[in-house]
C-alpha cells in the first residue's frame, strides 16, 4: 500500500516511515552479524563486497597506509578476488587445508611473504564446501597483528542464525545476501540487495546518505566528508529491504535458529543417503551444503558430474550447482535448504540413485541427458566468447 506509493524523490518528511523501516532493518541486521552498523545501500552480495573493500581501502588511506594485498582461500568465491582487483587490491590467493578450511599455520606462512603488506583477509564462513572455519578467531587476530581488516562474505549466514555472529570471531566488515538469508528475489537479474555491516572504526567510510535518528525523528545526511560515497541510486532497492524486515520480525530470534537448524539437518540428511554411492569431497561434520565428488563415478562409468546433473532434469530436477567449489575434482553441490521437505529430499536422492544405476547399466543415456527438453547440451564455450546479450532477429547458422 503505502511503500508501494513513495518516491525515493519526496520531502523527507513524507518517506519519514521508509526511512524508520530501513534504520530498525539496519539495527536488526547489525545485531545478528554482531557488528555496529549497517547500510542497506548495496544492490547484491557482489556489490556488497565491493563496498566492504572501499571502506577497507579508505580506512587503511585515512591511517596514513596503503596496502595491497587481500588474501583469499583457494576454496572462495569468484566475485571476492574480483571485488579485490575493482579496488586496486591485489588478490592473493592461499590453499585451504587438507580437511577443508583454513589453517592459522598457512595463513601465517601467507602473510609473512608479504612482509607487511596486508590489507585484508577475505573469507566466507561456513565456507563453500559447506565447512565451519573453526579458527575464525585465530585467523582475525593474525590478520589484525599485521594492520590488517578481516573481511567476511556472508554469503552462507543461514548456516549459522542465531547460532554464531561473524562480529563476535573478528570480522570487520561483511555483506549479507537478503535473497538467501531472508527470503528475498535470486535471480533473474534482481532486485537484489547486499547490504554491508561494518565495525565502528569503519562508520565514517559508509556510503552516504546515512539516516541520523534524533527526537524520533529519522533524517538523511549526506554531509560526510570521509565517506567513500554513493555506491547506488537513491536508498538501495527498498522493496527487498520491505520483504526482509517483514521475514525477520516474523519468524524473531528463535525462528531464525530454526532456519539454520533446518539449513543444517537437510544438508546433512542427504549426504547421509548418498555418500555411499557418491562419495562427499570432505568427511568433517558440514553444515549447508554438501559437496559430492564424481572421481569414483567417472572412473568406473565414465559419467561425470555435468552428465549426472543434465540427467536429474529429466527427472524434474534443477541441476545443483557443479565444478564449484573449484578446488574438488568434479564437483557437485547440494544446498537443499531450510525449506524443502523430507519428501522432496527423499525424492531427489531416489533420482540420483536411478541415475548412478543408469550410468553402471546404459551409461550413453546418461550422457546425451537431457531428453524432456528442447534443447539439450548448448555451447558453453561459445557463448562465453560470443555472448548475445540482447534480442535480435535470427542470424544465420554458423554467423
């Protein structure tokens, strides 16, 4: 109704409950990550990140340093060392562990190459591979003795609601990704939103404006001579911070435990059912997401992991994510979620069964999946090189 009507261009004294609504968002996120303050003002988690590293950039420049190196686990998002480089950083990138996560030994031998050079450290934890940094506070102080900001992707945060706050374990700053952790649109090119919660000593970077709160009375400033400016059109995308803030006040503290809760069981659930016929890239206890590895399937069969997911569509499936993380040989992930039903479980390892049979007893079958769609294998290749991103009338084939 009301929202719905605004315009981000209205006096301010007609947005007054739009501006109320962002600055509880703001309080409420800043408590569940343990952090001092928020702005909603990011459009996606990769923005968010960006955000994150200008603060970084402009806190180390506002205390008469200038670092460059970010240093990243091999196991970690593509967008971090990319949120790296937009900066001016330079990403350095070191191996996670053998059991999966990162050692202080190793991230130790990292930081001292650099012989003072240290930024930041970016890590997401649970991590890709589903697994809890254990020495989360460990890494912070290591990062922290040699000057530099621990920055956290909270890209996995429903791993971990109301169970654990990334502020508490040494992060400085963090996004979070409204449409995985509350409920928000993925997908489809938005709107997204990844809003960025940060440490006090990082409040005066935050892109302007801020909303200031004084008499009850909720105000714009745009007057902060050290932030590092807007980041995004008027406010960020408001809807989406409408939809999370209704998520969050309805389900409260203890429903939020249930979300990762549930997060939790449903990942572990089906690693339980299928890593006797597909073997899980890591054995330590997980927590999201399971990550399976293909090397025994394609070993005995020849089917691999893209053939294994091509095949699930057939069985009304939308294939996993697969060869992410990059650091598993034929990578397979499973992130069912707080929301999907035993039932819908059961039904999905059932089909990964009937496939692991096909591919022991007609592995071409397998491999030319799928067969309910109109087209099958595309050219992945080409359309990276020659990608068309818009509509245009048909060209000729071989054009």
């Amino acid at each position: 109704g009301c929202f719905s009507s605004l315009h981000p261009l209205f006096p301010g004294g007609l947005i007054h409950g739009a501006l109320e609504l962002r600055a509880r968002l703001q309080g409420l996120l800043a408590g569940i990550g343990g952090m001092d303050g928020v702005t909603v003002q990011p459009a996606a988690g990769a923005q968010g990140e960006l955000l994150g590293l200008m603060m970084i950039r402009a806190y180390h420049r506002a205390s008469g340093r200038s670092p460059r190196k970010v240093f990243i686990p091999d196991s970690a998002h593509g967008t971090n060392p990319a949120s790296s480089s937009l900066n001016g950083f330079e990403a350095v990138a070191f191996p996670a562990g053998s059991a999966g996560v990162v050692e202080p030994e190793t991230l130790v031998r990292a930081l001292d190459a650099a012989a003072g050079d240290v930024a930041a450290l970016m890590i997401t934890n649970p991590n890709t591979l589903g697994l809890y940094e254990r020495a989360m506070p460990d890494l912070a102080r290591l990062v922290h003795e040699r000057g530099g900001l621990v920055y956290g992707d909270g890209a996995n945060l429903n791993a971990v609601l109301g169970r654990a706050r990334p502020g508490d374990a040494g992060v400085d700053v963090m996004q979070f990704n409204l449409h995985k952790t509350f409920t928000t649109p993925h997908g489809g090119g938005g709107p997204g939103a990844g809003p960025v919660a940060f440490k006090r000593m990082l409040e005066p970077f935050q892109p302007v404006p801020v909303i200031e709160q004084k008499d009850g009375v909720y105000r714009l400033v745009h007057e902060r001579p050290q932030s590092v400016g807007r980041v995004r059109s008027f406010y960020g995308n408001f809807g989406m911070m409408v939809r999370a803030y209704a998520y969050i006040r309805e389900l409260g503290p203890e429903g939020l435990r249930r979300v990762s809760d549930l997060a939790v069981l449903n990942a572990n659930y089906l690693a339980a059912r299928l890593k006797e016929r597909l073997p899980l890239a890591f054995e330590t206890p997980m927590l999201h997401e399971a990550v399976f590895t293909d090397r025994e399937l394609e070993a005995k069969t020849g089917v691999r992991t893209l053939d294994l997911a091509k095949r699930l569509i057939d069985y009304g499936f939308h294939p996993p994510t697969v060869y992410f993380p990059l650091v598993v040989r034929g990578a397979l992930m499973v992130e069912p979620t707080e929301t999907e039903t035993k039932q819908t479980l059961d039904a999905f390892v059932e089909a990964v069964f009937s496939i692991l049979r096909e591919a022991e007893e007609t592995p071409d079958l397998v491999r030319r999946a799928p067969h309910v769609t109109r087209l099958t294998r595309l050219d992945e290749a080409r359309a990276a090189r020659r990608p068309r991103l818009r509509w245009t009338e048909q060209q000729p084939e071989g054009a």
